[in-house]
C-alpha cells in the first residue's frame, strides 16, 4: 500500500557515516527500488507501471536519456530510473486545499526533499501580487493573465521562456515557435547548465554538437574512457553496456576525482551470477585533481604524436584539418606541470597511454565532470584530438559519447530550443509558418539570471524543471527572480522554484510521462531523441492524476492562443487536438525528420543522420575534422584552500531528492555532508564528524556562504573537495563559467572552512 507523505521535514543534524561500497546494483538496488516504488504508487500499481518503462509500447522513462537496444528485458529500468516514475506515479496529491493550509513562506521554508514527497498537483493554481498563499484558478483565467503579463511587455526579448529537458519533442517545437512568433530566441535550456560544453566543443571540431556513438559502438569498442562521469548514480543502464563490452575483451578507463562503486564493480541484477559476483569494470582508475584533463590529455596527445606509426596519417590527411599546429603545440607539453595539474603518476600516465596505443577502437565518454569548468570547452576539444589522432571517429566501435543527463534535453535543442539557433533553421520554420523569426542571439540560462537581476527581462516561462534549484548563485539567482512581473511553471510536483516567485505566479499542472494522453482526435503519443540520437514513441498507460490536467502541447497552444491571438495564421487549435499535425510540420522543417509519423510509429524508433559517424563527413567551415590547440589551463587553488566539486548523491536526479542517502558512498540520514580527503583535513584542522560552513572565494569579494555541513574524511583526490548540490549552488558565483559556453563552472569552486 502507498504510503502518506511526511507532514515534516525530517531531522538531518546528525548524518551517518560508513565506509563506501565497492560495487553497484545487485541485491540492494532491487530492495530499494521496491521500497521506494511501493510507498509512492503501491504494489500493484508499481506491476503494472515499471514494466512498460522504456518498451516499445510504453513510455520513455522520465530520467537519463540513456539509449535501449532493440532487444529489450522485462525490467527494462535501473534503480534511478525507477525512482523517478515512482515520483511521477505516485498516489500522493497536492490539491487547492494544500496550498490553502501552506502559505507561500511556509513553502519556502521547507527542503526540496520535502516540496517532492507531497505528489502530484491536480489544478492550476495563481499566486496574485501581494498574496501569502495560491488559489485554485480556471485554465482560461491562467491563460488570461500570461497573456496580459506578455503583450504589457515593452518588448518581446522581456520574456523568457526556459524548457527543461524533460519536455518531448512535440512541446518543444511548438514552444519554440510559440516564442519566435511572439519576437524573441530568449530560449534557455537546462543544456546551458550540463553539456552546453560538449555542444560547443564539437560543433566546432566535427561540425555536430552530439555524441557519434551507437549502443552496438560501446559493445564493440577495444578501450572506453569514461572521464568525469558517475555512471554507477547518474546512468546506471549504461553499466550494462560497459559490462557487455567488458566480456567481448574491452578495456576501461576511469578518469575521475572519487572513486565510484559502479566503476569498480557491477553486479549485474538481469542474472544471478550478476548480482552474487558481477564484473569488475575498471582496467585502470585515474584520480584525477577537478580540472586536470585538459593537461591529461594534452599530454597524452603528445606522447601519441611522437611514438612512431601511432598516428592514422590517411585518416589525418583526407579528413582533417590543423594537424600541424597542434602537434607543434603539443611538443611543448611538459611532464612536471602534467603531474601538477592532475595529481596523477608517470606510470598511471604511462599506463594509460599504452592502453590507448594497443587500442584500434576507442571511445571516450564523458559528462558533468568535463563540461562544468572555466576551460571545459577546451578539454572536450582535447579529447577529441585524441580521437582524431587515432582515426577513431566514423570508425565502428569508437568515437566521442557525451552522456547526455535529462530524457529529451537532446532532443529538445533537436527542435530549436536554443538562444542561438541557425539561420538554416529560421529560415526553414519562417517558410513553414510564414511567419519572421527573430534572428538577433537571444539570453541563455546566466544571462537570463543578470536580465531578471537589471530589469532587462520580466517574465519567466519555465516549461517544466526546477529554474531556481538548478541554476548558480542562489541568493542572486533568487532575488533576480522576485523582480520580475510575472512566473510561470509548468510542472507535475512542486519544488524550490513555486516557492520563490515574480509579483505574480502560476503553477501549470501537466500530464508526465507515465499519464495517459487523450487529445479531441484520440489517444496520443510524443516522441523523445535519446542521448545516442535515436528517435522513438513514448506512449503513458496510467490515467492523469487529476482530470483538470493539460498535456505540455495543449498549455502552448492554449497560451499562443490566448497571447497572439488572431495576428496568428498558425493552426494551434489543430496542434492540440492531433500531436501527429505537430510531427508533420517537424518533418518539414528539421532535417533528419522527414516522413516523421511513418517512421516514429516503429515499434524500435529510427536513427538521426550523423555525418561524421556515417560516412567521414564533417559539416565545419573547413570541411574536415578540425584539431584544436588551445593553451592549457587548471585551476590553481590558494594555500589553505580546496577545490569544491557539487554533484549528486545516490537518491538524486537533478535537483529532485528522492531520499537522504548515497548509499554507495556509505552516507546515510542526511545531505549537508562535505567529502575531504584525510590528509587535507588534518592540514586544515577539520576532524571527520566535526561541523563547517563551506565559503567561496571569487575575484568579485562577494561572501558567498554554505553554513552548517558535515566534514567526512573520504578518499577524493588530494586538494579537492565534494558536496552535493542544490544546497551548494549557493557558493557557485553567476559569473563563473565556461568560456565560449557560458556553463556554470559548478566543479570548479575554491572554498575555505570556517567553523560552523
């Protein structure tokens, strides 16, 4: 039987500290998926739902976008995974009379864990200016007031419409052009946050900025580098892939500060043999210091370079371009400053060459832990050189895997959610829509933040996520969004962002992924892009939590409707009655999309072109892979100081808290935990089990403070430090970010300890 939420927040003083696990999945994972899933939607529900998560006739789950392969097992769903349908499942309702009994202060005051665990919100609900609490109000009435909030606005770029990566493809086109027919590209995404990095570095180099990796690439790869990834917490269906390719004789390399238990081991829990042994994953850890790959892989590049017939000469020669510059640059990578900048040893480096020297077919994986860096850019160009050096993209079983962290984020920037978009692609939706887009840049994420804060924009649109949660710099972050006008959210649960509001706000309940979706033509279905560029259907089977929900296509059709009114020729009407309209004015407009409804109705989905991966064809200004040699950066830390890294525990996804655990590093009852490793907490004088407030350090002088967390002796890499985020987004400063990709550099934050 599902259980009741908690009337409280629970007690978080006192975490419990145990040493961290070695292997990953098994036994503990199945009993905790059980537990979780049972509280939130009881036994039989939990039957019925878990076994069509990520079928061909089920739904896509609302987690990673991690890909399937075509041939699927029962349970086709990890613990994470399993944990986020559970949420979204669940029994649990948030209805007017809660928000009656919950003013907007007591929202604000309580942990996102505890805004999660209430459940699904059942009706819209409008937070008038001055008011201490929501109401319940009528969807026209909703759409009323965003219409009167937009067309008040002295210009169109005013307006800022955020999508989070859980929004199909369907509500991301429509949201997109919703906003150029208002007037504007001020489009952030939660890839501004995670791997806008990765997109920058290879549109640059090999003119696609996605991953050129297939599932069957990794089960036939001869080494896989996975370099600032926790695949074990973040993608744990991706460990069955590793674990594949492990048994057809592939090596792997592991390139992170901590060490992960689903790196070390898998105990695979599909087969009995897997979860009483499992598979030892890791052929080599390196421990790196945060930040330090762009030095590893110059490095290694040069090493490549001088060692005699390692290089792919005709494929440098046909198909690249800078091959030159960058090995003249390379020649002047320095051993000692290598070994500085990444705490690692010749012989570790020695050995990790030797791998990749032995290897024909290479891939590197990467994800948060490359693209959250001042020089993050750069880094992920470094290891593309490496690929290229190599001959190893185009080539089966090799090339760059950037895994991608929300189910659709890919897909969504696929539909033109981007500040930045093409000319090709304006070009192609104005001849569609026979409307004008904007051509002008629109705001990403942090420039959208520094709009709110100066007045430059007023209204905040959040199609799904958690704005206020995920993005930097929380007190700034924050008092940026009370300026504005007017907030909206559309959402399936509450969190940090219903709490802290424009003068105005509106909550917009929605249809999630587990929700049946009936629409004026019939029963619908949307589609989603998984991180490997596979298209496939997502069709939910449970009834709507609530009958006064509306699906995501049907609130932007609803709200073009009512904001551009009839200076609008775009059938809107016909897009909220049939998604199929929806999909075929995508196939005209998206290259790689055509003949979209034939193809989406396959049971297994179809596969987006990708020209590097499928023919050698590198869509640059040069026409060819291009190598890059920008000068090598690492973060250089003051004495006294560490190197904080934010990141997820094990009950996480995003910023939403499944529970008070990370059970794979042993910590238990509570988040406001700070991993030190032994020999800097004695230099600093912090004892495991003592108390202290965590504070940034940044060229603006701001004091931007973390009070009150938990020292735990853990083994990271010397000078560096973890903690979780949301509750350590506050030290991470607006303007600390990525160059050329302007992503928060959320793993590259120095900290002193202060006694809490």
């Amino acid at each position: 039987m599902a259980t009741k939420p908690p009337a409280g927040d629970p007690v978080q003083d006192a975490p419990q500290v145990a040493p961290p696990r070695h292997a990953a999945a098994g036994l503990p994972a199945i009993g905790h998926t059980l537990r979780i899933a049972q509280q939130q939607m009881g036994l039989a529900r939990t039957a019925r739902t878990l076994l069509k998560v990520n079928q061909k006739n089920g739904f896509d789950c609302p987690g990673c976008a991690w890909p399937e392969g075509d041939k699927r097992h029962t349970a086709e769903f990890c613990e994470n995974g399993a944990k986020a349908v559970a949420e979204e499942a669940t029994l649990r309702r948030v209805t007017p009379d809660f928000f009656a009994e919950h003013p907007l202060a007591d929202l604000a005051g309580r942990s996102g864990y505890w805004l999660g665990q209430q459940g699904r919100i059942t009706e819209p609900m409008y937070l008038p200016e001055g008011a201490d609490r929501y109401e319940a109000v009528p969807w026209e009435r909703a759409f009323e007031i965003i219409a009167e909030e937009l067309r008040a606005l002295d210009s169109p770029d005013e307006a800022l419409f955020y999508t989070s990566g859980r929004t199909s493809n369907e509500a991301a086109f429509l949201f997109q052009l919703f906003a150029r027919e208002f007037g504007t590209n001020n489009l952030p995404d939660c890839s501004n946050m995670c791997h806008e990095s990765s997109g920058s570095a290879l549109n640059e180099t090999i003119g696609i900025g996605k991953g050129s990796v297939n599932l069957e690439d990794l089960h036939q790869a001869d080494l896989i580098i996975v370099a600032g990834q926790n695949p074990g917490t973040n993608h744990p269906r991706m460990l069955s892939a590793l674990e594949r390719a492990k048994s057809a004789g592939a090596k792997i390399i592991s390139v992170n500060p901590l060490p992960e238990a689903g790196m070390e081991r898998f105990k695979n829990p599909q087969t009995p043999l897997g979860m009483l042994k499992g598979t030892a994953l890791n052929d080599l850890f390196l421990q790196i210091r945060i930040g330090g790959d762009q030095a590893l892989f110059r490095l290694l590049n040069k090493l490549v370079i001088e060692t005699e017939g390692a290089t792919d000469q005709d494929f440098i020669r046909e198909h690249t371009h800078g091959y030159e510059e960058l090995a003249a640059t390379a020649k002047r990578a320095d051993w000692q400053e290598t070994l500085t900048a990444t705490g690692l040893t010749r012989p570790e480096i020695e050995r990790a060459l030797a791998m990749i020297l032995a290897s024909q077919r290479t891939i590197v994986c990467w994800a948060m832990g490359l693209t959250q860096h001042k020089h993050s850019v750069a880094t992920i160009r470094e290891v593309v050189n490496l690929l290229l050096l190599r001959g190893n993209i185009g080539r089966p079983g090799a090339g760059v895997c950037p895994v991608r962290g929300h189910s659709n984020v890919q897909g969504d920037r696929t539909m033109g959610i981007f500040e930045r978009p093409a000319p090709a692609f304006l070009d192609a939706l104005d001849r569609e829509f026979g409307i004008t887009s904007p051509r002008g840049h629109g705001y990403d994420v942090v420039r959208s933040i520094e709009a709110l804060r100066d007045g430059k924009a007023k209204v905040l649109f959040a199609m799904g996520g958690n704005f206020v949660g995920a993005t930097p710099d929380t007190a700034v972050t924050e008092a940026a969004i009370r300026r504005a006008s007017l907030t909206v959210h559309v959402s399936t649960k509450l969190n940090r962002s219903h709490a802290v509001t424009g003068r105005r706000a509106l909550i917009l309940p929605t249809l999630g992924r587990t929700d049946k979706d009936v629409q004026a033509s019939g029963k619908q279905f949307v589609t989603v892009e998984d991180s490997m560029g596979m298209v496939h259907a997502s069709r939910g089977n449970l009834a709507p939590a609530s009958p006064r929900l509306l699906s995501e296509p049907a609130i932007v059709a609803r709200m073009a409707r009512a904001v551009l009114g009839d200076r609008s020729r775009t059938p809107w009407e016909e897009f909220e009655k049939d998604y199929a309209a929806i999909r075929d004015r995508i196939s005209r407009v998206v290259p790689g999309f055509e003949d979209f409804n034939a193809r989406a109705a396959r049971p297994e989905g179809f596969r987006l072109p990708h020209g590097p991966r499928d023919e050698r064809r590198f869509p640059t200004k040069t026409g060819k892979a291009n190598f890059t040699a920008a000068p090598v950066e690492y973060p250089e830390v003051p004495e006294g100081r560490l190197l904080l890294q934010t990141l997820r525990s094990h009950d996480q996804y995003n910023t939403t808290i499944y529970g008070l655990d990370d059970r794979y590093r042993g910590i238990t009852g509570g988040r406001r935990v700070v991993m030190v490793h032994p020999e800097d907490a004695a230099e600093l004088g912090l004892a495991d089990g003592s108390y202290t407030d965590l504070v940034s350090e940044w060229k603006d002088g701001v004091e931007r403070r973390a009070p009150g967390f938990r020292v735990v002796h853990y083994p990271t890499a010397r000078g560096c430090a973890a903690a979780y985020y949301p509750e350590t987004n506050v030290l991470v400063p607006l303007d600390s970010t990525a160059d050329t990709s302007n992503t928060p550099a959320s793993k590259s934050v120095v900290v002193r300890f202060e006694p809490a």
